[in-house]
C-alpha cells in the first residue's frame, strides 16, 4: 500500500494560488487536500495546476446549506458534484448537522453513497464537530445502521468534544478504524482541537495517542488491501494556531509545523515502520 502525504491549502490562500502551489510541491508534498475555488480565477490556477502533473487530490465539501433539509439535500448533491470535477482520489465531506435527525443524516449517508456508486468517487464523511460523526457515540449509533460507511478521520475533535484521549470509546474507535480511508493528522488535546505546537515536550502524550491510532489506521488499510492511503497534515491557522493576545501575531509557523508533521508521517510510514 502507498502512503502519499498531503498539504491542506487552509491557511495560506493569501499567499494566491500560484505562489502557495509552489510553496507546498517544494516542500515535498504528495499532493493536495482542498476545496473547490469559487472565485473563477483561481479555480482556473489550480485546476490548470493539477492538469500539469501526477499530483494527489483530495477535495473538500463543506459548504452545502439550507434553510430546510430538503434544501440541504440538494445542495449537498450540487457540493458533491463540484468536489468531483477534478476527478479526486477521494472527496472529504463535512456532512450534515450534529442536530438533524438519525433519519436525516442516514438520507445524507445513502445520498453520497449513491453518488460513489455513480461516479467512482468515494466520499469520505469526516469526524468533525458540529457534524455527523461530530463524537464517537454519534458515529457509533450511525455506523451500526449502515455499516461501513466510509469516514476521514479526524479524532482531533473526537477529544475535544468528549474532554477525553477517548478511553472510555473502545467500541466506536474499533469500528472508525476499519472504515477509515483518509486521515487528517492534526494532533488535539483534552480542551482543544489542535495542540499548540506538536514538537513541544508537552505534548508529547497526546501527539503518542495519536500516532497509536494513525498507525492501527495504516495496519487495517494494509489488512483491507488498499492501493493508497491519504493523510493531510492538517494544523490550521487562528484561531486554531496559538497567537499572541494583544497583537494576534501567530506564535508558531503553521506551514513549518505541518512540514514537521510531514517529515515525521514519512519517516513513521513510507519507511515501512509501524502498521
């Protein structure tokens, strides 16, 4: 199984697309994981970017909306369809809302699983706050409905939503496992969704759980025979990224940190180390 490691493009739009595509290819990256532009220039960039190349891409779906749920449905189909225009490896979805009914978030389920079948595409729903898999008793009750729905990944809220290294949650952090198929590899803490800096000694417990978990990710994937497994370094700007108070200077690098994040994925993974 391949392992490519992705850069998120959250967090340096102001770069222009040209200069942060630059930026991040020289860093090493295997590819990219991001939304749809909707201003047409720079989705012209990026798109004539990613027809120059091999390059991964895996696209974001987080803007469907409605006043009513049928309205969101629609909208969700319409985000779905432009996530697919480039033809990504896998479409990232921040699906439904954590108060809309079990019946309507299965519908949300059933919709993008049609639209997988139809296109090729997998869609990917992402453990993310505020979301359908927004805790692990959320997806749990889900997942026992329509069992192995595919899911990104991202136990950063996982902690913070339960004030927990999610030790009481054996049963749902098994099931996630062997579902997952694209992992966002931001490090969270008891009280927050992003530690302050991975490198720093205290941290260190919370960056240990993690790679714990990456690496039963990476093992049921192999297990599971997948060609390819993405995972974005996905530390984010303010106000995830510690700033200062009174001036909002950012503290530490975003970009530098999730290039450590990379280095260290590379090291832990490509090398052919655990999992």
């Amino acid at each position: 199984m391949e392992i490519r490691i992705l850069s998120p493009t959250w967090g340096l739009e102001h770069l222009g697309y040209e200069k942060m595509l630059k930026k991040i290819f020289a860093a090493g990256y295997d590819g990219l994981d991001t939304w749809i532009p909707q201003d047409p220039d720079d989705k012209r960039a990026l798109f004539d970017f990613l027809s120059s190349g091999n390059i991964t891409l895996v696209t974001h779906q987080y803007r469907a909306a409605g006043s009513t749920f049928k309205d969101f449905k629609r909208s969700f189909l319409e985000e779905l369809k432009s996530c697919a225009e480039p033809k990504p490896l896998l479409i990232n979805s921040h699906t439904g809302k954590d108060h809309f009914t079990k019946k309507q978030l299965l519908e949300l389920i059933d919709i993008a699983a049609e639209f997988s079948d139809k296109t090729g595409i997998t869609v990917a729903h992402e453990t993310h706050r505020g979301r359908l898999g927004y805790s692990p008793q959320s997806y749990h009750e889900l997942a026992a409905l329509r069992s192995r729905f595919p899911i990104t990944a991202d136990f950063s809220h996982w902690v913070c939503v339960t004030e927990s290294m999610l030790e009481n949650f054996g049963p749902a952090l098994k099931l996630a496992i062997q579902n997952i198929v694209h992992i966002h590899a931001r490090v969270g803490y008891e009280e927050g969704p992003q530690v302050t800096d991975p490198r720093a000694a205290q941290w260190k417990y919370a960056v240990d759980a993690f790679s714990g978990w990456w690496d039963e990710m990476v093992a049921a994937n192999r297990q599971q025979h997948r060609p390819v497994l993405t995972i974005t370094t996905e530390f984010g700007p303010a106000p995830y990224l510690v700033h200062h108070p009174a001036t909002g200077a950012p503290l530490v690098d975003q970009f530098e940190i999730n290039c450590y994040m990379k280095d260290y994925l590379k090291r832990r993974y490509q090398s052919g180390c655990p999992g």
